[in-house]
C-alpha cells in the first residue's frame, strides 16, 4: 500500500516547527502546498486511483516531488 513521503524526515524538523515556520513565510507555505499536492498525486498514482499513469508519468512525478523538496530546503532559515 502506498504511503505519504515523510517530508518531516527529510528536512530533520518536526510537524510542529515547520508549522511555525510556515505560518511566518507565505512563500515557505506556498512551497510546502505544492509539494503535498505532489506527493498526494504520487500516492494516487501508486494506489492505482489516478487512472493509466504510466512509469514514465510517475517518474516526472517523482521528480517534480524532488525539486519541491529541494525548493523548500532552499528557502528554510539555516539551522542552528
């Protein structure tokens, strides 16, 4: 069964931090939207629910996940 990608990992923060932060920065919430729209394509796509994805398609998808991602680490104040 697919999962959700779990972007709190990926960036070493917590739900709650990334919250804050998000609340501070609409540019930041702007970037965090785009990647779980993303992501909860990929999850439908994996699922089976997004009709006749093929592998090339999902690939993009993952991709596009990727450089959200890398958007987001990009533009989060640096850790202390």
């Amino acid at each position: 069964m697919p999962v959700k990608h779990d972007l709190y990992a990926d960036l070493s923060v917590s739900k709650d931090e990334l919250g804050k932060l998000r609340s501070k920065d609409a540019k930041l919430n702007q970037l965090v939207d785009q990647y779980e729209m993303i992501d909860a394509d990929i999850v439908k796509a994996e699922a089976g629910s997004a009709g006749d994805m093929s592998d090339d398609q999902l690939k993009k998808l993952k991709e596009k996940r990727l450089l959200a991602k890398d958007n987001i680490v990009d533009h989060l104040p640096p850790s202390n």
